[in-house]
C-alpha cells in the first residue's frame, strides 16, 4: 500500500482495551520502520494479511448509559447497535481489501473517509481538550479590545503631541 493510504487509515483510531489513539501512535509502537517502508506500511500490511484485522476495535457505540464501547468486526455484536450497523462493521474490511488488492487507492481513501466520519459521529463529539466556542469567542474579543485600547492611546498620544508643537 503506499505511503499516503497507509498514513491516511493510521489515522483512525483504536480502543487498545485502555485507551483509544490513532492507529498510527499503536503501529510506531509495534513496529519498527525499514529502509523502504514505514511504520503505517508495515502495520497496514500485517492487518490486511491473514484477516488480523478482525481484532481491531474501530467501531464505538453509545451504550444506554452514556458510555462508549468499542467494538472489532469479530466481536459478538449487541443488538443495541442496529442491523444497519452490525452489516457496516462485518462489512467495511472486506470491501477494503478488496480495493486494496485492486490498487483502488482512491476507493480505499473514501473508506478510510467514511469510517473516521463514522468513529467522529459514534465515538461521541465531547473531548475536554476542545475549547468550546465561549472561550474562543472571548479570547478572540479580548484580542481585538487590546488591540483597539492600544490604538487608541497611541492616537491618543500622537494627537497630543502633535498639539504640543
């Protein structure tokens, strides 16, 4: 796989059973690049050979009590999550090797798409690092007060002193 697509489907991320981080953070971590290819190379290749992916846990999913799981394509999957589900995450894998092994890097890219968009609208949107918009409204406010205050008594002064000669 090229570079480019390997790099792009590290950008999903993976619950590890601890913590969930981009794939490409678990394949540096796993995997030592070569000459010729990189980590993601390497780890894309090793999951696409002999159905290794099928432990991957890609695919989050609100439980009823707030809480996210996160489930693999070979996981026993609850009927909570939803035919039109359960027929994604059993289906997705196959339909990327597929395109993998008819070098469709352009297909392969839509999937990898649309699984991020997938892990973004089910994984839950809230993360404490994202400032919400008040805080940024207000640092941007605040910027520009300064910035018209410190203008301001700049103009103030050259008026004044050009007053004075």
């Amino acid at each position: 796989m090229p570079q480019a697509q390997a790099s792009h489907f590290c950008q999903l991320l993976i619950n590890d059973g601890e913590n969930i981080m981009p794939l490409n953070v678990h394949a540096r971590r796993v995997v030592e690049p070569n000459d010729s290819l990189s980590c993601e190379q390497i780890f894309v290749e090793y999951l696409f050979r002999d159905n290794n992916w099928q432990s991957l846990r890609l695919f989050p999913h609100r439980q009823a009590d707030g809480s996210i799981a996160w489930y693999a394509p070979a996981d026993t999957l609850p009927a909570s999550l939803g035919a039109e589900h359960q027929k994604y995450i059993c289906e997705v894998f196959p339909r990327l090797i597929a395109e993998v092994q008819a070098g469709n890097w352009t297909m392969l890219d839509a999937y990898v798409d649309r699984m991020i968009q997938y892990q973004c609208q089910f994984g839950g949107s809230k993360q404490a690092s994202q400032p919400s918009f008040i805080i940024i409204f207000g640092i941007f406010l605040t910027f520009f007060a300064l910035l018209f205050l410190g203008n301001t008594k700049y103009f103030v002064y050259l008026c004044h002193r050009k007053k004075q000669k």
